[in-house]
C-alpha cells in the first residue's frame, strides 16, 4: 500500500508547494512521519528534527492516544534512530515542556530564515 500512498502524497504536496509559491507565501510548512525515509530532502529546502526525550514521547503517545506500552515500542522500533534524524535535519527543535515553549522556539528559528 506505501508504494501506492506515498507517490500520490508527494504528488499532492509538490502542488500545494506550486499554488503556494504563485502567492508568494513566505514558509511552506508539513508536518508528517516519513520526510527522510521517502526523500522529500529533494523537494523541501529544510527539514527540522523536533525531538522529545523518549520518556516524554512514551508519556505523551500514552495520554494523547491511548496507546499500551507493546504499540509504542513496536512504533519506535520502526523510526529511525536519533542519530539518521540529526544527521539529515537542518534544525533540531528539543520539546520536552510546553507547548507554549516549543512554540517560541520554532518562532525565533522562523525569524532566522526571514
């Protein structure tokens, strides 16, 4: 199913990025799982890590989702590792408070690219 899902997804992303590059929007931002794993390092100009300590990761999954401890360890044994996020992001956000926090940080890196 991925190999039929994801090139119909970065199909419908590459226009979104056109439309928006016709209004001469200033960011174009997309949060989803899988940016380096389907290569999107091609078609975005940055991609960032916004990481949480795992603790924090398995607390939040937990409260948010409902999620058993099996399923979050059956998730994070399928992500990359840490170290393949770092080394192919451009920015690393860390959020492990609020997100009133994570927030400003992601405004004063914005205010970097402008």
């Amino acid at each position: 199913a991925n190999e039929i899902i994801h090139p119909a997804v970065k199909n419908y992303i590459l226009e979104a990025i056109r439309e928006e590059e016709k209004k001469k929007t200033p960011f174009f931002i997309l949060e989803a799982a899988l940016l380096i794993e389907e290569g999107y390092m091609s078609i975005m100009d940055e991609i960032w890590y916004i990481y949480a300590d795992e603790s924090i990761r398995r607390a939040r999954l937990k409260e948010s989702r409902g999620y058993s401890d099996e399923k979050i360890d059956s998730i994070m044994m399928n992500q990359m590792s840490e170290d393949e996020f770092r080394m192919n992001c451009e920015k690393i956000i860390t959020n492990n408070t609020s997100v009133e926090d994570v927030k400003k940080l992601i405004d004063e890196a914005l205010g970097e690219q402008r």
